[in-house]
C-alpha cells in the first residue's frame, strides 16, 4: 500500500502526467459531437453508402521443408494457387520418375 502511494504522488504530481490525464477526460465529449448524424429534413435525399469492399480471398497456410535449412518455411496462398502449385509438382515428380526410369526426360530441350 505504501509503494502504491509512493507512486501516485510521485507521478501525479508531474505536470505534463496531469495534463495527459486531463485530456482523455474531454475525450467523450469531443467524440459525441463529431459522430452524431445530421438531422435528416423530409425533402433532402439521402447519401448512398459507399459499396463494401470486395472479401480478400481465403489464404490456406503450409509449413514446408526446406533443404539444407533445420526451419520450415511458411506459404500462404489461396485455393486455386495451391492447386497451380500441387500440379506444377506433381508434373516434376512425373519427370523425374520418367528419367530414372528410362533414363530420358519428356521435355529434351530442358
């Protein structure tokens, strides 16, 4: 209790503490009058509200392994990239099978 008091009269009693702990008092009554809605009349028409922004996509996260690294890094992307990028690896496994079995590639100018 003793330290509690020590603090509030040591920091209390700073004028620039007291004029910061006098500000967020005035803080509703600013904040009233600038967010209060005008008085709609009968005659004047009415804003349109502005259109909601588009949703951002969906981004599915995956942890991966890197070589030659002990951290695996993290990727984001949305549905139809994982299934870009899904594929691009699935063709790649498919070459290099295809090489070391017959020992050619599909694609001879790579």
């Amino acid at each position: 209790m003793a330290r509690l008091r020590y603090l509030a009269t040591r920091y209390l009693t700073m004028p620039y503490l007291t004029i910061l702990c006098a500000v967020p008092a005035l803080w509703p009554l600013t904040t009233q009058a600038q967010t209060a809605p005008a008085p709609v009349l009968a005659g004047q028409p009415q804003a349109a509200t502005p259109p909601l922004p588009a949703a951002k996509p969906k981004l599915l996260c995956r942890t991966e392994e890197v070589t030659g690294s002990l951290f695996k890094k993290r990727s984001c992307h949305t549905k139809e990239e994982w299934t870009e990028i899904d594929g691009a690896h699935a063709a790649d496994k498919e070459d290099f099978r295809r090489m070391i079995t017959t020992g050619t590639t599909a694609n001879p100018g790579h």
